[in-house]
C-alpha cells in the first residue's frame, strides 16, 4: 500500500508512517509495568560485565541474519519480475506472507522457551533459509510458498536471536549494541545485495548469498542458545514428593 502511495505522494507516506508507529510505540511505554530483574544465575550480573564470546556471537548472528533478510525483502518483487511471473501474483504473494507472519509472531509469545532457545532458533532460521532459497525457482507456487516460509519463520526467529541479548546481560547494553547491529543489517542488506546482483541482474546468485549468511547466522546462534539453555537446566526446581 505504501510503495503505490509513494509513486503518486512521495516519500512523505513512508516517513508519516514512521513517526504515526513510533508515536504508539512511545505511548505504550508508559503502560509498562515495573521492570523488577530477578537475580538468577542463568543472567550475568551486570556490574560483572558479560561474557565476550557468546555476546560477540549474538551480535554477529543478528548482523547476518538482517543482512540476509533484508538483501532478500529489498529486492523480492524484482525476484517476480526476473522469473517473468504475474505481477499481481507477486504482489499478493508478498501481502499473504507478511500477513501470515502476524499469527507467527503471537506464536511466539504463546510458545515462550517451552522447548528452550536453540531449538526454534536452529528450526526458525533454517527454514527462513528454505524460504529464501525458494525464491530461486521460476514459479508462482514456489513464489507463493518462499513468501509464506521467509516471512513467517523469519518472524519467529528474530524474536528468539534478540533474546540471547537481553538474558546474557540484564544491565541492557548488549540489547542496545545489538539493537545498532540490527539496524545496521537492515541497512547494509539492500547495498550489498545490489552489489551482488550487478547490472547483469544476477539475483540467482544474491539469493544463494543471502541463504548462505544465514545459515552462518544460524551456526553462530547456537553456542549462546545451548549455552543459556544449559544454565536453565541447571537451575530449574527440583520437584519434590
């Protein structure tokens, strides 16, 4: 809806947009409760710093993971266009994939860490890879099933990778260098993925870049997953008779 507004109105749809999302962001912020962090050993006290290996981790897996996604998002309708496919295909495509991921996203408040942080983090991010790579086949399902698959596993991953951040580090300076490293992703994805692309339009060869930084995303997730995982485990009650 937006991008048909901007070619008749211009950039100011988009930036009124913005500010209309950050307004209620910052309204619903006042309707937060008290913030009480728990001092529990699976966290790293904050005044003790985090450890730099894990963190480093994190941050290079939200980095690559935005890289990639972005590099795909940026430039899907030029994908339809490339495999000659029906422009009202593509267009619909990518409105039930972004629609699919509404419900996505809920599950992941529902599910929680019910089955720990590495697995529907390895399970989310690859199949956000199987979506992305099946933007590679000339064809309106496979089109209509990369959407669905990218965007709807996509929603579930991010969730769980920002999660690292903010358990490794209760004092939130992770979560705010990782915040910068994803905004640096969603910028930097859509350059480097022109550059690949080229003026010879190789976008075969941008989406197998993009498929390969994420699963290195994905590889790169898992020691600060398994790791808190493990120090849940350590700390969960025993039950007793």
């Amino acid at each position: 809806t937006l991008g048909s507004l901007v070619t008749t109105l211009g950039l100011a749809p988009t930036w009124l947009a913005l500010i209309g999302f950050s307004t209620v962001a910052i309204v619903m912020v006042g309707a937060l409760g008290e913030y009480r962090v728990e001092k529990v050993a699976v966290h790293v006290v904050a005044k003790r710093g985090f450890a730099i290996l894990p963190a480093a981790l994190v941050v290079a897996a939200v980095l690559l993971f935005q890289i990639s996604e972005m590099a795909i998002f940026s430039f899907v309708l030029e994908i339809g266009r490339f495999h000659e496919l029906d422009a009202t295909l593509v267009g619909l495509s990518v409105a039930a994939g972004l629609w699919f991921a509404i419900p996505c996203g809920l599950f992941v408040v529902w599910w929680s860490l019910r089955s720990g942080r590495m697995r529907p983090l390895v399970v989310s991010i690859a199949l956000t890879a199987v979506g992305m790579h099946l933007y590679s086949f000339a064809s309106g399902p496979a089109f209509l099933a990369a959407s669905l698959v990218f965007s709807g596993s996509f929603t579930i991953a991010l969730p769980y990778l920002l999660g690292l951040a903010a358990e490794l580090d209760v004092s939130g300076r992770l979560v705010s260098f990782v915040a910068s490293a994803s905004t640096l992703g969603l910028a930097s994805g859509p350059i480097l993925a022109a550059a690949v692309i080229g003026d010879g339009g190789d976008y075969p060869l941008m989406i197998t870049a993009a498929v390969s930084g994420m699963l290195v995303a994905m590889f790169a997730s898992i020691y600060p997953a398994r790791a808190l995982d493990a120090a849940s485990t350590r700390l969960s009650p025993v039950p007793t008779a």
